[in-house]
C-alpha cells in the first residue's frame, strides 16, 4: 500500500477515488513516563519515554488507516495528515489521528 502526504503519485494515476479513511489512536502515559519526563522538564533534555509513546501511537494510527483503507479496496492513501493532541487531566493521554483519500491508481 503506497502511503503519501502528495495529492499524486509519481508514474501513477488516480483511477478511483474511494473517500476519506481514518486512524485514531488514544493512549495514556504511563505515571513512570510523567515522572521521568517532570525531571527533564526541569533540567531539561528530551523524554525518551514520551517520544517512544509517540512513534508506537503514531504508527499504530497510520496503520488503522491502511487497514480501513483496504477494505475498501484501496491500493494507496494520498494526501495524508497526521495530527496530535494532549487530552484529560493534564493532557496525561494522547491522541494521534491520520486521514487520507483511499484510492484505486493505474501506472
């Protein structure tokens, strides 16, 4: 499955448009991630933690996408997004969401 953030793909051509596909990921940090990421705050320095949680929700949404893209028939997802946002108490979860336009394509 060709994943791209272009509206086209080179050497290729749209042949079917077969709508918009979604992934959706919402996951909690862990109260040892928080810690370690309180004390990096404060002497700075990155989070290992936190990014680790990133990329493991990042990849699971985009592979819910491709999945859901699939069913339908899919052979790519053009024109995807990715977008991040903090939630509950302190934004103590995360949520990683990934759209695109499934589609049929042709070289």
């Amino acid at each position: 499955m060709i994943v791209t953030t272009t509206n086209s793909i080179e050497d290729h051509q749209v042949e079917e448009y077969l709508g918009l596909v979604f992934g959706e990921v919402i996951t909690g940090v862990n109260f040892l991630k928080d810690i370690g990421a309180g004390i990096r705050d404060f002497i700075g320095g990155r989070s290992q933690g936190y990014e680790e949680e990133l990329i493991r929700a990042r990849q699971e949404a985009l592979d819910e996408m491709v999945a859901r893209a699939e069913k339908l028939g899919a052979q790519a997802v053009i024109g995807v997004k990715m977008d991040y946002e903090g939630l509950g108490q302190g934004g103590s979860m995360l949520m990683v969401t990934s759209s695109g336009t499934a589609v049929r394509i042709r070289p």
